[in-house]
C-alpha cells in the first residue's frame, strides 16, 4: 500500500484538503501529502536521513513530529538536525534551518552512530509555532530555543534554553500572542519577545508542570 512499511513519526496534519504526515523508512525520513478521501498518495519527498534506525534509536522512538502549515509552507521538524519548509502544493523544499549547536556536531562526528544529545524531558512534544511570519522551535536536540522567517528560514534570534539549571530551564514553546512568545519551563514561565528574543516577563512555577498547558482566551493554564 502507498507509504507500506513507513514508521509514522506523529499525528497527520489536515490542510487544504490533505493530509500531511511524518514517516521513516530504512533510515530515510520522508514528508508526505494524501488524500483524506481515499489515501492516495498526492506527493511525497524524503527530507533527511538519520544514522540509526527508528527502532533502534530510543530517543527518537519517543519524540512525536508533525508538520505546521503557514502561509503556504509546510514547517518539518525532522529530529535529525535541522528544519524544513516545503511549498504545500508541490512538496518542493524551500529552505532548510539546521540547529546542531558545535557540541551536537563534535559528539557525532567522532563516532558516526552515535545519537544526539537529548534536551529536556520527552513528555513536552515540541511541534513549531508559526505567528507573525515567524516560527519559534525548540527542538528536542538543541540547547536553545529558534526563531526563523516562514518564508526563507533565516534564522531571527536565538535563546539558550540553560538545560542545567533547573530553575531557568526551558521544557517548551507554549503559544504565540502579539509581540510576545511565552515559554514554559521546569519552575518558571517566561515571556520572550518575538522581534528579538528578549524577556519580557518572568513569572515563577510553584512546581515543575505536570504537562503541556493549554490556551484559553488571552491566558495560557499550566498544569502542575
């Protein structure tokens, strides 16, 4: 069958009356458009290629990946070390965003089957968030958050998401409102501005959050 023997590796996204989806096959990570009406296949593009296997590959066996459509570019996460934007009416490749800070290229260059040094915890799916034009990733392998133009992957502004102290740590991009782009860490949440990077407000946790929130008008609930 069309995309037989695929691993998926998130939830389909529906757009534009297709279904866009994530897979791997023998080590080969592919972006695929079907229709919804009966799965045929519309177009299908193979994007990066991973050094191990998705079943023997632990950490990304865990991590979900769907795409985000904006403007008519298709936004790819691939966990294999960069980000990519596709035209959604024909799959052609745009731009690509790699993210592999010098650490992450040092540990795979000297052993080539190594895996990538993973940041936060696994349970905060990190999808991109595109607003304004912009989108704001923070991808489950870098050490710092990314934000890149929708329509040519120029990167904006950086943020470390300092992974070692736990009272600054960064878990995941929460939502996008006006000029601001709210974060939510392991025991405060944070208000970076989408021009920049900047903070802008910081309000503390009182317990590390139990989940990924949700928006709800102008607030944004935190489970703790």
């Amino acid at each position: 069958g069309v995309l037989g023997g695929h691993y998926f590796l998130g939830v389909p996204t529906v757009v534009d009356g297709a279904l866009l989806a994530i897979s791997e096959f023998d080590t080969q990570v592919y972006v695929s458009a079907l229709r919804p009406s009966d799965g045929a296949l519309l177009w299908s593009r193979p994007i990066a290629i991973t050094t191990t296997p998705i079943h023997l590959d632990q950490q990304r066996y865990t991590m979900s990946a769907s795409p985000v459509v904006g403007d008519g570019i298709v936004v790819v996460p691939t966990h294999a070390g960069v980000l990519l934007g596709l035209d959604l009416l024909t799959g052609t490749i745009r731009w690509g965003h790699e993210y592999d800070d010098a650490e992450q290229l040092q540990l795979l260059g000297a052993w080539p089957n190594n895996t990538r040094m993973q940041h936060g915890h696994a349970a905060f799916p990190n999808d991109p968030i595109v607003h304004q034009g912009r989108i704001v990733y923070l991808p489950p392998h870098a050490c710092e958050v990314h934000c890149v133009d929708l329509l040519t992957g120029k990167k904006q502004w950086t943020e470390r998401r300092e992974d070692q102290d736990q009272s600054q740590a960064i878990e995941h991009v929460a939502a996008a409102d006006g000029e601001t782009v709210v974060v939510v860490g392991r025991l405060r949440c944070r208000g970076l501005d989408l021009s920049t990077g900047r903070e802008v407000w910081s309000r503390p946790l009182s317990a590390p959050p139990a989940g990924r929130g949700a928006r709800q008008g102008a607030a944004y609930l935190v489970p703790l």
